[in-house]
C-alpha cells in the first residue's frame, strides 16, 4: 500500500501523539499490514452471498414520549465552573492547523 512515516507523523499530530522514531516505523508497519488486509478483502468474490437485512427491518423497542419537568436553568448553570448569567462559559479553541 506504501504508508509513508509522513502519514503516520501526520496521524499523530492529529492525534496529538508524540512519537518516537521507533514507534513511527511500527505504526507504519501495522498500517501498512491492515491496509494490505483490506484490499486482500476488497478482491473477495462476494457476489454469491446474501445481502444482510438492513437495519430499518429490525425493530427497536421505543418507551412512549412523556413530558417530565425540565432542570431549573439557574440551578444548572451554578454545577459549571465559570458561567455568564445563564450561559456556560467555555474557553476559546483555536485550530493549531
């Protein structure tokens, strides 16, 4: 397939992994391994199997719908650790790119 170490490194970055060059050439290995695995699955002649059901035939037991009184806005907003009148406050994410 040919996972280069700059796939594995940009893997983890997104991970937020810290890897060392050891683990690097592992990683690529492994992933190297599994995706060969998946094209070996890819060539499989299938045709003469059964499609599965699909998911909507089978039923899922539902409760009814009932209406319960909603949590007080005031007494959930106290549980947070910072708040703005009655809004959760939460610190600002910048995407490191």
């Amino acid at each position: 397939m040919g996972i280069e170490p700059r796939d594995v490194l940009h893997v983890a970055r997104l991970a937020r992994l810290e890897l060392s060059d050891a683990e690097v050439a592992r990683f690529q290995r492994e992933l190297d391994a599994i995706l060969g695995y998946m094209a070996e699955l890819a060539d499989v002649d299938t045709s003469a199997v059964a499609s599965a059901p699909a998911g909507d035939s089978l039923s899922a037991t539902l409760r009814p719908d009932e209406r319960v009184p909603s949590l007080d806005t005031e007494q959930v907003v106290s549980q947070a650790p910072e708040h703005t009148d009655d809004c959760f406050s939460v610190p600002v994410f910048v995407d490191e790119g």
